[in-house]
C-alpha cells in the first residue's frame, strides 16, 4: 500500500513537471517577442552616403549599411519617387530603418538629399 502511494506521488510530481515545463518555456517566448518588437521599431539615420550597391541592395551611411527591400519608400525633392540608383555616394540622406533579431538593418523609408538651413536673419 505504501509503495504505491510513493508511486502515485512520483506519477503525480512527474506529470505537475510536464505541464509546468511549457508553460515556463511559453512565457520565455513572449518576452523575447517582446524585446524583438523593440529592435523592429523605427530608428532614425542622417548622414553622407559612404557606399551604394545596387546589386546587393544596399546603401552604407556613415558606418550603417542598410539593406534596401521593394518596401523601401525612396523619395528625392519634394516627394518625388526614387530608386536606389538615383542615390549617390556623398549624398546627404536621411530616414528610417528596423533592425530585427539577427542584426540586419533594413530601411523604411530614405529622403535623397539634406534638410536646406534657413538663412538667419542679422
């Protein structure tokens, strides 16, 4: 009789484990999803274009190289559209772009051109 309570109990810890185990496992996943929704977030860029590869698809600002995709919005002027092509190395750009879990830098949107300053009034 007592050896099988101790078994019943063992049964009992064994299968509590097994459900805990996924449910930890499932609440790891979530948080780690969260910290991948922040990397994905927009982040801003502005600089002189050091490098542009039209075959590999990307455009390198400063020391940032970004990966440029079909959803990749490029303007030039005042919201003019434009291709990867039309940016040349020394250019001023600005824009944004999203980094996901692996590091790679994929940009949103690319503004050809530097914001003009405004004369100051003396």
């Amino acid at each position: 009789m007592k050896k099988q309570i101790k078994q019943i109990a063992l049964l009992a810890i064994v299968a509590g484990a097994l459900i805990a185990v996924p449910a930890i496992s499932c609440a790891q996943d979530s948080s780690a999803g969260s910290s991948t929704a922040q990397n994905t977030s927009d982040l801003k860029f502005n600089g002189g274009v050091t490098a542009v590869d039209t075959t590999a698809k990307t455009l390198t600002v400063k020391d940032l190289t970004l990966n440029v995709t079909e959803s990749t919005t490029i303007t030039k002027g005042k919201k003019k559209s434009a291709t990867l092509s039309d940016i040349k190395e020394g250019e001023t750009v600005s824009g944004t772009y999203t980094t996901d879990a692996s590091g790679k830098s994929t940009a949103t949107t690319i503004k050809i051109g530097g914001k003009k300053k405004k004369k100051s009034a003396e």
